[in-house]
C-alpha cells in the first residue's frame, strides 16, 4: 500500500551541504518523490544564522515506524558540528532536523506525533508545503495547506517571514557518516 508522506526538512548549521545532504538521502524513501524550493526564515535566538527550510516526500511504501527509524538514521548520520556565529559559541548543534509532518491522515502520538503542529504554526512548514502539495487536507483541521497559507501569509510580522532562497540542487551532496 502506497502512503502520503510529507517530511520538514531545515539546517542552519552548514545549511546547503545539509539540504543537499536530506535530499539525496531523503529521495531513497519515495517512489514518486517531491520536493519544494528552499525557504529562508529567521532562527528565535537573534544570534543564530538564520534558517534554510524545504519540504519533501511524496508516496513510499514505508510504515510510519519504519519511516521514523530511516529518518532518524538520515539525521545522526549528517552529524553535529560546532555553531558559533555572531561572537556566540552554541556549542555542538545537529546539522539537520527532519520531522514527520503528515503519513496519510493519520493522527497519533507514537512514535512521532502526527499531524506535526509546525503545518499551520510556522510559516517556514506551510509555505514550502502548499508549493508541493496546495491541496493537501490538514487530518485535523479539515482545511486544506492552501487555504491556512492564504490566512497566514498576509499577517506574517517581519520576523516570521520566509523568502525563497537561489538554491542549486544539483550541486554535490556531502559524504557524511557521522
């Protein structure tokens, strides 16, 4: 059986080798694979470099569990680094957070809560979702991705805004193996 999967993708640590890393790796999972443009958006600690973000996926013949652990593996193995920038050391930060947003219409908890909330909180999810899948329904809210982005968007405050970024996919992916 085929299933609906949708993955937020996003760095701000190495961020293009990052994304570049998650796609190549990412794509593996699908048999009819998507993905969006790269959306930029401003880290919550000033600080911090800001955020690249994409949305992925597609349909795969995966289980939910067996996505999880593939994309928790995709994760460890794109490592951690050292963050410091703007004269703050973070520390040792992941270079890459990928997160289940939707399988299907499901709604659990376990092992990832689904629907992720990040679809109709953060712009960075919504925006680059709706460019993949506009007509997607939201399983909980019943409204489709399209119609919560043309709500959100024009109420964006400048520090939520995302813009597209010039983003060449076709650049070589890092060989990383943490």
């Amino acid at each position: 059986m085929s299933n609906k999967v949708y993955l937020g993708v996003g760095s701000n640590l190495n961020r293009e080798q990052a994304l570049l890393f998650a796609r190549a790796k990412v794509a593996q999972l699908f048999t009819q694979f998507k993905c969006s443009s790269v959306w930029r958006s401003h880290a919550v600690r000033a600080a911090e470099p800001d955020y690249y973000n994409a949305v992925m996926g597609g349909e795969t013949e995966l289980t939910l569990e067996q996505m999880y652990e593939q994309i928790s593996r995709i994760e460890a193995s794109a490592g951690k680094e050292l963050m410091f920038n703007n004269g703050t050391n973070f520390g040792i930060k992941r270079r890459l957070d990928i997160d289940i947003l939707v399988y299907n219409d499901l709604v659990c908890n376990e092992p990832c809560k689904l629907p992720r909330h990040d679809i109709q909180d953060y712009p960075f999810v919504l925006c680059p979702l709706c460019e993949i899948d506009r007509e997607l329904e939201h399983p909980l809210l019943k409204i489709k991705v399209g119609d919560l982005w043309t709500e959100m968007e024009p109420r964006l405050p400048d520090n939520m805004m995302v813009t597209k970024v010039d983003f060449d996919w076709q650049a070589q992916a890092p060989e990383w193996n943490a």
